[in-house]
C-alpha cells in the first residue's frame, strides 16, 4: 500500500472519514488500522481521521490524525502493539531525554514548564480540530524514535483515542 503513497511526483494522496469515493474510503481505512497496528478496524462508529501523503521535490511530509472512541483496555493493546511509551518513561531514558524534551517544548520557553504541562500544549498544538483537546488527565504516549522531523504520538482523551504523527524527510 505504502508503495504508491509515496510516488515523488508533488501529489498530495488524502484519505479522510468524508470521502465519498467507496476505493478511497477503504483504502482510507485500510490505512488506519495500519497505522494503530491492527488487521483491520472492528468498527468505524465514531472514527475520524485525515492522512495526508506528501512527497516531491522537497522530499516527503505526511500529516496523520485520527480519533476513534475506545475503551481504555482496546488503548491499552493498541499502545502496547505499537511499542509506544509514555513522556515519563522518555525522560528517564538518559539516551533520548534531552532530545525528547527539547522537542516538546517550544520557542516561547515553554521548556520552564513541568512536563505534563508541556506535553499537553504540544498535543494542543498538533491535533486535529476534530480530536478532543488534551488536557492533564489524558494519557499519553510517543513512538521512541520522534523528534522534530517525524513523530507518532496517541492520547486517549475522554474515551477517544487519537493518533497524531508528522513525517518529513
């Protein structure tokens, strides 16, 4: 599926909850269960999501989001499938903590915030309007290698859980 997302010739590919084109939407889902590590989504009930591929001259940006309403035991193995870990277990790794918080953190110093405050606002930041805004008790979890150029966060926010990922190279 990857193969054709990414054909370096200045197209944006975008698969979106309102397409309407029956292809595309499956692909579309396809494509989400493949990104939250499943064979395939049990339900669509309540899903929304907007990926958006990207590659050409300037090289590849893809912006994905999703939320989909889940218990937290179905947030627990899809986080748990995915190798995810929480902010705290990033600072305790000595090898990514400096990296890690400095990428949560932003120009206006917001690096004087406590962790939890700054993750909050990076997730604030970077949802989509149609994902729940973050606040401090979602829990939250990164993919270990983001930084800067590409990311992949989940948060689970009032029953939903929403996926959040950048990709430039």
């Amino acid at each position: 599926m990857s193969d054709s997302l990414h054909r370096y010739d200045d197209v944006e590919r975008r698969f979106c909850d309102a397409d309407r084109d029956l292809r595309q939407r499956e692909r579309g889902l396809a494509l989400v269960a493949r990104l939250l590590g499943l064979p395939a989504l049990e339900t669509t009930d309540g899903l929304r999501y907007d990926l958006r591929y990207f590659s050409g001259g300037i090289g590849v940006i893809d912006r994905l989001h999703v939320a989909l309403p889940c218990g937290a035991a179905e947030v627990d193995a899809i986080v748990a499938r995915l190798g995810l870990v929480t902010p705290e277990d990033a600072v305790a790794d000595a090898a990514w903590r400096e990296d890690f918080e400095w990428f949560v953190s932003d120009e206006d110093g917001e690096g004087l915030l406590p962790l939890r405050a700054r993750v909050v606002a990076f997730l604030a930041e970077k949802r989509a309007d149609f994902q729940p805004r973050p606040d401090e008790r979602a829990r939250v979890w990164f993919a270990r290698s983001s930084n800067v150029n590409t990311w992949s966060v989940v948060y689970e926010q009032d029953g939903t859980l929403c996926l959040a990922a950048y990709d430039q190279g």
